[in-house]
C-alpha cells in the first residue's frame, strides 16, 4: 500500500462522518466543561489558604498592600533602637555594602588564587580594590571591584559591566578558613558560556540582587537589554521585612503628637506588613520570600500578600529533593520547612532565630529543648512531653559528637563549597527506606532492631 493510500486510510479511521461528528459536539461540550470544572476546583483547593495551624492563635490575614512609601532605615531605628542594635552586624545588615576597609574580608594584599590555568590576583591602589581575571575574551585584565555580597561563611565580589550589570566573580574569600577558593572549581564554562562569571547566568541583577537590597527595582529594558537597578538600601533593612514604613511613621508621629491614627491605620499600627495580626504560616510566608527556591510571578513584590501572590515555589522534584523529600539542590529552607510537622503545629522562624540578630536563640540542643521537654510548651498541646536531650533518645553517649538534635533531625549539606546548610524538614531519620530509594541494588537487609535512627 502506498503512503497517499495509508494516510488517506489513517484520516478516515481518525475522522467520524460529519453527521456523527454533529451528534458528539454537544457531549464533546459537556465533557469539557466537566473537566474545566473539576480543573478549577482542584486548583481551589491547593492554592487557598489553609486553615490556620493549632497554636497560631488567630485566622489567615493575607492581604494585598497598599502603595506605601519607603522611609529610610535610620527613621525606623530612631525609634526600635533595641531592634537596630541587634540587626546591626547581622547576615542581612551585610547582605551587599560598598567596598571599603569595614566591609571587604577578603585579602586583597597581593593575593593570588590558582584554579587550573586561570589565575586571579587580588590587590588594592589609591584606596580602591581590584581583581585580576579570565575576562570575555579569555584573557586577563584587571577589573576594579564594587560591592561585597555577603559575610559569612564566604563573602563574594561585584563587578561593573556596562548596560548596568553586576557581575558576581566565580571566586570567594573563605571568612573562617581564610583564604580564596572558587565556587565551581569543576566547572567548564568557557567565554561565550552563560555560566561562566560574566554571562548572563552570573548576574547579579538578573540571580541574585531582590534579596540582598531593600525594595530593589530590576530596571531591565528588554529591547537594549540593559539594566537601571535602584534599592532604597543597599542591604536587607528593616522594611525588606516589615514592608514600606511611611505609612507606620505618619502613625507614630500622629502618636507622639496626640492627634488621630491616620485614616485606615488605626488597627494595623501603619504596618503594611502586620506580624502581630497574621499567625505563624504569615511568618514563614514573609521570610520565605527570600529563603526559598522560587520563580516570580509579579513585575514587583506586593509586601504583606500570600506567598503564591508573588511568586511560584518549586516542588518536591528529582533533583531539588531526596526520595523522601530532604533537601538535595539548594532550596533555601522554605520548602524543606513546609513539609515539617512543627510548620504544621504553628512553629514559625522565630521561635528558634532571633528576628533581628538571625541568631539561634540558644546554643546547642537547648534551642530544641524550649519545647521538647518533660513540661512541654503550652502553645504546642499535642506535643509529647518527654525528656529528648538524653542518651536514650538521641543513642550515643553525652557530651560526644552525634548528640545533638540538628545531628539526626537537621542533617546539613554544603553549598557554594563551605556553606553548610541544615535542612528544615526536622524529619525522623529512617536511614533504610531512604537508602534503599536511593541506591535499590546496593541496600542489604538490616534487622529493625539494628536501624539507628527510629528510638524515642
């Protein structure tokens, strides 16, 4: 049979008569609008909000923002100066700064970093920092740095292009081990590669730059494909959390002042973020707009909105996550935290960190036993009053490395080479399952007994 005859026989068998393709419309119809229907109530029902968590101590309070101005940080610290002093100095207060002597860690006394054949030189003229490097064309050349990204456990470098970019250098300063290393001491990526440090995939603007500043606006113009960025501060200041602060300032000086709360202000306090009125899922939802693996849906963020207003998360996918859902890639905590069985019960960032200092707010395992102990914690009633920080529980002897909580139920991995980061799942290490999902062909039987991990 000819190819004519085949495909001419294959449209016949495909295609129904005309008057029995009239017959099915209105079914075909009526189909469709059923699974539209049944798509959109399935929709409904992941993205709404959930109920709010035992514990919370009050409903969902996710709301749209206003346009508010911003204020600059100094205004907020006039008044929280005990918030001030403690974010001062933190992670976020060093999120990105200016060079100078009381930003730059890095040795810049005429270092030099050897990674292959590449070489990098670091050194200062005239007060100003520089950094000898692989450029565009694969040759060296010297390129003056701009801003410091970051502090601990590395701090990395900035570089000026033009149409506005800011490139990240593919080499960091080790702030504990003190010494230059490179991040993708395995990679590849040659010129021309959008991976290698001045390509698109290493730019600050594009990567990296909303989280670091306050109220940061990407400024990208597609058709010159180039890049305008402004903040209102450098760093991560008081309102990347607390949303614009004009309004709450037009509340406090009313205040002071003995006059009436401005008009709709009265209850909020101004805040256009409102921590006191939403319950913990709004916490997490707030810092997890930083501290997660997600892809934005706005052109700009709506402070105060639900997480899924602003951006899309990643899911539990092969490649982000383990077969049991701990962290594999860097995922940024937030995903990892939404799986755990304390988000469930209402526990929020900060009933382990400090809000302003990021600090734990104890050392070891006594951030743990705030709750996890023989009197247990009166927001939690579900919890199991029991003594945790003891032998018969965590299985080794006291004192001895292994023993505390993070050990077994917070297992860290590390990222851009020397930054361990602990996963947030706070799950009940099954070793066998896991390791049999991992490597099935290499997984012996172990006698549940024996399996570490399942006491207490």
């Amino acid at each position: 049979m000819s190819t004519k005859k085949i495909d001419r026989v294959r449209s016949q068998a495909s295609s129904p008569p005309e008057g029995e393709l009239g017959r099915r419309r209105p079914k075909l119809l009526l189909v469709g609008l059923a699974l539209a229907t049944l798509t959109a109530i399935a929709l409904f029902a992941i993205l709404r909000p959930a109920p709010p968590a035992v514990g919370s101590g009050g409903a969902v309070t996710h709301r749209a923002a206003p346009a508010v101005a911003y204020v600059a940080d100094a205004t907020c610290v006039g008044c929280h100066a005990q918030a001030g002093e403690r974010w001062r100095g933190s992670h976020h207060d060093q999120a990105m700064a200016h060079v100078g002597p009381d930003s730059v860690r890095g040795d810049f006394a005429d270092a030099v970093l050897r990674q292959g054949k590449q070489r990098w030189r670091f050194h200062r003229a005239d007060g100003r920092y520089y950094v000898d490097a692989p450029g565009e064309n694969g040759r060296s050349r010297q390129y003056e740095i701009k801003y410091t990204f970051g502090v601990d456990p590395l701090q990395q470098y900035l570089v000026e292009f033009p149409g506005g970019r800011l490139q990240a250098l593919p080499v960091a300063w080790d702030t504990r081990r003190q010494r230059w290393f490179h991040l993708y001491p395995d990679s590849r990526a040659g010129t021309g590669d959008p991976m290698h440090w001045t390509g698109r995939y290493q730019n600050w603007n594009l990567m990296c730059a909303e989280c670091h500043s306050t109220n940061l606006r990407k400024g990208y113009d597609a058709a010159a494909d180039t890049y305008a960025t402004r903040w209102d501060e450098i760093n991560v200041g008081c309102q990347s959390c607390h949303g614009p602060g004009a309004a709450h300032q037009a509340w406090a000086d009313a205040k002071r002042d003995g006059k009436p709360a401005p008009s709709g202000a009265e209850k909020a306090y101004g805040l256009v973020v409102d921590f006191r009125a939403g319950d913990s899922r709004f916490q997490v939802d707030q810092c997890g707009a930083c501290h997660s693996r997600r892809q934005r849906l706005a052109d700009s963020d709506q402070p105060g909105a639900h997480f899924l207003d602003n951006f899309r998360p990643e899911l539990l996918r092969a490649g982000l996550y383990h077969p049991d859902g701990q962290q594999l890639d860097e995922v940024y905590v937030y995903g990892s935290m939404l799986q755990s069985r304390m988000y469930q019960q209402g526990v929020r960032c900060t009933d382990c960190h400090d809000a302003h200092s990021l600090k734990l707010k104890a050392e070891g395992n006594a951030v743990c036993v705030q709750c996890h102990n023989p009197a247990g914690n009166p927001r939690f009633p579900t919890l199991r009053k029991a003594a945790y920080d003891t032998p018969a529980h965590h299985h080794h002897t006291a004192g001895r490395p292994g023993t505390e909580c993070r050990n077994c139920h917070m297992p860290e991995k590390n990222y851009m080479v020397v930054h361990a980061r602990p996963d947030h799942s706070f799950r009940i290490p099954r070793p066998r399952p896991l390791a049999k999902a991992r490597h099935p062909q290499r997984v012996q039987p172990v006698p549940r007994q024996q399996e570490p991990g399942l006491g207490g």
